[in-house]
C-alpha cells in the first residue's frame, strides 16, 4: 500500500465536487494505488466529499485488512488521527451481511441489494460504536457516509495497538475479568457484539473492542445466541492460560442481571 497524501491535496479544499467527471475520477485511481475494489467510483466521490467538509486531510498506508473492509490510517484538517474503514462493496459477502441486517429490527427495511446492504452495514456499525463507546473502551465513531466510517485512531506511529491474538496476554485472570466486564456492560447498554474473539480485541494502555458491524441489540431473537457465542469464544481463548469458569453460569449471570 503507498502513501497517498501527496497525491490527494487536489480535492482537499474544493468546495463543490458536483464537476468531477468519471475520466478524472477514473484516472485518479492510480493515485489512489489500491484494488478497484476498495476504491471504486463510488468511494472515491464519497472520500471527497469527506475531504472537503475537513474530515479527511490526508490518508496513508493501510493499517488492517478485514473479511468486509480495508482501515486506513489518516489525519483530519485539525491534524488529529483518524483511521478511515472502507466497506468493500465489489466484493463484499452481501448475502450474509443481509441476513445479519434483517435480524436487526433497526435495519429490518434494508433494501436487498448490494449496495444498500453495504451502506447499511457501515451505518449499523457507526450506530454500534457510539452505544459501545459510551460505556466500555471502543473507538468513538466520527461519521458514516455511505461505505465509509471514520473512528478515532488507536495506536502510535501510524500503526494500530496489537490484537489479543498477536500480542497475547501478560496477565491473563485480570485481562479475563475485564473483557467479560465489558461485554456485561455492553449488555446493560442493550448491545451484543455478536463477533467477539481475540481478533478483534486491541491490547493498548486499555482493553479495547473493535468491528462491531455484526452487533446487534437485544430485541434480536437470536441475541442470547451470539451473546453465548461472544463468551465462548473469550473462554476458549483464555482456557489456554488458566481453568476459566463455566460458561452457563457467566451467560446467566450476564442475563439475569
């Protein structure tokens, strides 16, 4: 991935981009040096429009690479770090991320196609971020347009805080206790991450939980579901370091409070 900040300062201060003709939009996506996938036409109009209302001052390498999208590391007009998620729209898993939607009452009427499947996707986890970010460590959410979520940036020198995963744990029994406190906070606060593992829990100066797309709220008749599954996956992790507790007991605890 290499660096474009020098390359897109053309489009940071215009002040209407309705004159953006498809040749230059086309052109420009060498610049950009990326799949096509990732920087479509669409994306491109919508990084502009971005750009011009100050959310975006510049943006470098590619800090993470997902099952749904790619993160990039960036600065805003302030020079505060960003990190800028695009949904892939090309090759996006549209059919399952459809079905997560419709099990949402709050995205129930999403439109079965691609690409309101894929903007609704990216708003649900904008949605998600900010109920997270209330009560445990998660990114706060900044705006959504379309495939395009900014967050706050965690990490140093351009790069993101390790994964659980990548980094593991040096004090496992208290790294447990807080992970599980946080998803029974999120509960609390009416949410389930409902795609929690150790490769989407950042090890920084806290605990942080990232890709909150698939969660979802407690009105969804499969929340316990994926509640359990947040849980076992936790367990199954730090089984590794210690005897974790029983599960269905967390799981009541959790429920029952």
């Amino acid at each position: 991935m290499g660096n474009i900040e020098d390359h897109i300062d053309i489009y940071e201060r215009k002040k209407d981009i309705k004159g953006l003709k498809y040749e230059r939009i086309h052109k420009d996506s060498d610049i950009f040096k990326v799949r096509d996938e990732v920087f479509d036409q669409s994306t491109r109009l919508t990084l502009f429009k971005l750009m011009n209302n100050g959310y975006i001052e510049s943006l470098n390498g590619e800090i993470a690479t997902g099952k749904e999208a790619n993160v990039f590391y960036g600065k805003d007009e302030k020079g505060k770090e960003i990190a800028v998620k695009i949904y892939r729209i090309a090759t996006s898993n549209f059919n399952k991320m459809y079905s997560y939607l419709v099990g949402d009452p709050r995205f129930y009427y999403t439109k079965n196609d691609k690409r309101n499947t894929v903007f609704a996707w990216a708003k649900r986890e904008f949605k998600n971020m900010k109920i997270a970010n209330g009560v445990i460590n998660a990114p706060k959410p900044i705006i959504v347009r379309n495939n395009v979520l900014i967050m706050e940036f965690l990490g140093k020198n351009m790069k993101s805080y390790p994964t659980l995963k990548e980094k593991g744990s040096t004090d496992p029994e208290k790294d447990f206790n807080n992970i599980i406190d946080s998803v029974r906070k999120l509960y609390e606060a009416g949410l389930v991450h409902a795609d929690l593992s150790e490769y989407n829990i950042l090890m920084g100066k806290k605990i942080y939980f990232i890709d909150f797309a698939q969660g979802t709220i407690k009105n969804n008749i499969m929340v316990q579901d994926f509640l359990k599954r947040d849980l076992e996956n936790i367990f199954r992790y730090f089984s590794n370091y210690f005897e974790v507790p029983n599960v269905d007991e967390t799981l009541g605890g959790i429920l029952n409070e």
